[in-house]
C-alpha cells in the first residue's frame, strides 16, 4: 500500500486556492465593467429586467428628442414674431413722425418703412428643417406631436396664419391717415399668434420635463439592477485576495511537511 505525505491537506488546499482564484477573477470582472450582471447565471432575472429598462429608456428617449425638436421648432416661431412686432412698433413710429416731418425726411421715412415692410414678409418664408414655421397649407394645418413613450398622449400644432397680417399692411402707406390705427390692428394679430405659440411652448415644456424625469427614473432603475457597488466589490475582491493566499500558503505548507517526514524516513533507512 502507497503512502501519501500531506496529499488530502494539499489537494484540499489547492482546491479553496482555485475556487477563491475563480470567484477573484469574476470579482474583477465586476470591478473593471462596472456591472455586476457579468454572466447571464449571476442573475438571470435581473438581466430580463435590464433588457426591458433599456427598451423603455430607448423608446423614452425617442419621444423625449421629438418633443425637444417641436419645442425648437415653436421657439423659432415665438423668436419670429418677436422680431415681427419689433418691426411693426418701428414702423409706428416712422408713420408719426412722417406727418410733422418735411418733405425731404418724408422720402427718407417712406424708404425705411417700405423696406420694413418688406422684412415683415420675408419673416413669413421662414423655415425648419424644411417645415414652414406658418400658413403651412393644405395638409399641413395640424402638427400632431407625440408627447409619451407609447403615443397616447399628444400635442397639436395649428397652423399660425401670419401671411394675412403681413399682406394686409403690405397695402398700408406711410402717408396714409390710418396708418398707426392699421399698424395697431396688425400688432394686435401678432399677438394673437404669439399667445397660441406660447401656449403650445409651455405644453411642450411640461411633456420635455415629465419625459426627462422619466428617463432619470429609468436609468436610477437600470443602475440598481445592473450596476456594481465599487466600494462593496473591492472589499469583496480584497478578502477573496486573503483566502487565496491563504491556501496558497496552506499548499506550501503541506508540501514542506511531506518533504520533510520523506527526508527523515529516507535518512532514517540510511542508517539502517
């Protein structure tokens, strides 16, 4: 029968070294990607999780980025009108002091304001990635944007009819005697328009902040189920480290003390 010095005490040693060099690797694993789903065994139920907060964060994302193109494209439009009424109150005010003005200034007030107005029509060619920002025409009267991840929820656009203003003072003179009063009329249209702008601004407002909220939600929710704790990993990995060099040791050990009772049994049948 075979005699084996220190064989149970190393193999079983070397064994713990294994296991604990295994869990090490994984534990590193962990700490270098970031996550602690680095298998599907880790935790099968958590992956199916994660796959599903992604689809929601990505389709989250989509509506979130079509509200943020419809806000750009309604604050185009307010900026628009703003410099619309700017040119109109100018244009008031060349229109009261062409009356007290002489005839040379009158040449020169009648010039500045007919170029206004041409500026008040350019304004309303204005576009956006190809979309008219007014009079839109047929087919186009509406912009229905999608303000939630499933489209049930959404906003509508009307078509902001800005050419009518701009071609009724087309017809207004300088010299006209109800030029300021038609001037007003005109203002008063703008700012009609300018209140269905702001109105759909801050319905937009309300859906980006809600979808952004969503998304922070989302991704807190993804982070729990996916992420790593660094700072419990590392404590983790350290302690694996101790355990492996603890078997490590153990297996030195084990091997010297079978070298050891060899050497003495050998210098024992030396002497004999």
């Amino acid at each position: 029968m075979a005699l084996g010095f220190g064989s149970t005490a190393s193999s079983r040693s070397i064994h713990y070294m294994n296991q604990a060099k295994s869990a090490m690797d994984k534990s590193l694993l962990k700490i270098s990607s970031g996550s602690r789903l680095v298998s599907p065994g880790d935790d099968p139920g958590g992956i199916a999780v994660a796959m599903k907060l992604r689809s929601s964060i990505a389709t989250n994302d989509v509506a979130k980025n079509r509200v943020e193109n419809a806000k750009s494209y309604v604050e185009m439009q307010h900026s628009t009108l703003q410099s619309a009424s700017d040119i109109i109150i100018e244009m008031q005010g060349l229109a009261r002091d062409y009356s007290s003005a002489n005839v040379d200034e009158q040449a020169i007030y009648e010039g500045q304001f007919n170029e206004l107005k041409s500026q008040l029509s350019d304004l309303g060619g204005g576009t956006i990635n190809g979309q008219k920002l007014f009079d839109r025409g047929a087919g186009n009267e509406t912009i229905v944007v999608a303000t939630s991840s499933n489209g049930s929820a959404t906003v509508e656009l009307d078509d902001l009819e800005y050419q009518a203003i701009s071609d009724d003072l087309s017809a207004v003179n300088i010299s006209d005697g109800d030029a300021v009063v038609k001037l007003d009329a005109a203002l008063t249209g703008i700012g009609s328009l300018v209140g269905a702008v702001g109105s759909d601004q801050s319905t937009l407002g309300f859906a980006a902040d809600y979808l952004s909220s969503t998304s922070t939600n989302l991704e807190s929710a993804l982070g729990r189920i996916q992420d790593v704790d660094l700072a419990e990993e590392t404590a983790n990995y350290a302690a694996l480290t101790l355990r492996y060099e603890a078997a490590a040791a153990a297996v030195a050990q084990a091997n010297a003390s079978a070298d050891t009772v060899f050497n003495l049994l050998m210098g024992s049948l030396g002497k004999d």
